[in-house]
C-alpha cells in the first residue's frame, strides 16, 4: 500500500496547500468538461482552506458544490457546515448559491438523506435506484482522532454499504444525527484530498496508512488504503515529526 503525503510546517501551511491543490484539480476538470464538483467536509482545519480558496482569483461560475457530509442542525446552527462553508468560502468568494447542492439538515435525518441523494443521482444523470456511483471530481475529507472520516464513525454498519450514495447515521458520542456519503461514492472520486493537523492525528493516520485494512475500525482507510487518487496534507504534528500547530 502506497499513500501519497505532504508535510508542513503547520495547519496554515498544509491547509493552503490543500487548497491550491483543490484549485489545480478544478481547473484541469473544466479544461476538458463543461463542469466540476467539489465535495467539502467541515472542521477548523478546512476553515483555513476555505479562506484560501475565497482569496483564489478563481472562475466559480461552473463548479458545483457538495458535502461529504453533515449536522442534522439548521443552516443557521453554529455546527453546520453548511454555514461553516458558506461565511469562510461561498460568500467571499461569491460563489454562485444556483450550485451549491447543501444537505438540507434541518429535516428528519432519513428525509434529509434520501433528498440529498436524490440531488445527487439528479445532477450526475444516474438511475433511481442501483448501484451507480457519481465521480466528484474532487472529495475534500478530514481525519477524526478515532480514525473517522465523513461521518463514518468506527463499527458504523453502514461502511458496509457500497450500494446507497448517502445514509443517516447517529453518532452516540456526540449524540447526534448526521447524514453522509456513503462509501461507495468516496471510492468512486476522481481525487481525494486528505487535510490533517494536530497531534491527535499521528496514531490513527499511522493505523490507517500501515494497519491492516479493516474500514470497519479505521473508516478513514476507505479509498485511502491503496493511496490511488489519494494525496495527504500533513502539519508536522499530524504527521508526527513535529509539534506542528
């Protein structure tokens, strides 16, 4: 197994990299296709990156925005990522709200999902039901410190799920309801961009990129474990060569 890492002085550095990174993919998807996709996950660390594409003297026009996933929470709630999303990156950089394809968390979470999925499956021209996966040009994902990403929490059923797009999943931990891509969706990306900081990290990213494959304890090695598609944006810390910040 192969992972392809970049490391950083710090959060800042390896989220601005992350970003450039996103920007360069985007531009070579519009340079032979009417349009682009993007799936972005939440956290303090894409808030950073988020910035820096808001900053980017960027053409948003024919990009479409999605979520690898989110609160069951209004727009409006402090938690959403919607709305850690649209103050750090849609508004500043005006991107257009006709593509922003946001989960609708403030409905039961079931409904929420089913709808998100049925955007999905819309705009990629799939089948109703099956199992053909989209191809999100690039999925932006994170790393929890029990090895989680989207909200796929170890010993989640559902990381057995390659056929459904999205799910509902209640977190007990954080006692909350979340609706996220499913794993079928995260192997079919054509990028996946992996932003880490902080020392909490350096344990489960060492289990993830070394351990044997089992997504059911470590979900970030989903699409990560064979490392095709996949790069890592590191700080220091997360990586652990350092304190980072």
């Amino acid at each position: 197994m192969t992972a392809q890492s970049f490391i950083y002085e710090s959060a800042d550095a390896a989220s601005e990299a992350c970003a450039r990174k996103v920007l360069e993919l985007l531009g070579r998807a519009l340079s032979t296709e009417p349009r682009a996709t993007l799936a972005v996950s939440g956290g303090t660390t894409p808030k950073r990156m988020f910035a820096d594409m808001a900053r980017a003297d960027f053409d948003w026009t024919h990009v479409h925005l999605f979520w690898v996933d989110e609160r069951c929470v209004p727009p409006t709630d402090s938690q959403s990522n919607y709305k850690l999303a649209k103050e750090h990156f849609i508004d500043p950089a005006r991107f257009p709200e006709a593509n922003v394809h946001r989960v609708q968390g403030e409905l039961v979470p079931n409904d929420a999902a089913n709808l998100y999925s049925a955007d999905i499956r819309s705009f990629f021209g799939l089948p109703s039901t099956g199992g053909s996966m989209p191809h999100f040009d690039v999925v932006h994902r994170g790393l929890g410190s029990d090895a989680h990403t989207a909200s796929l929490f170890p010993g989640e059923p559902l990381i057995d799920d390659h056929k459904n797009l999205t799910g509902a999943v209640y977190v007990e931990k954080f006692h909350q309801w979340r609706v996220t891509l499913l794993p079928g969706v995260l192997e079919a990306a054509r990028n996946t961009l992996m932003l880490a900081a902080g020392a909490d990290k350096a344990e489960p990213l060492h289990s993830i990129l070394h351990a044997p494959y089992d997504p059911k304890r470590y979900p970030a090695q989903i699409t990560t474990y064979d490392g095709i598609g996949v790069l890592w944006f590191l700080d220091k810390a997360a990586a652990g060569t350092g304190s980072g910040s």
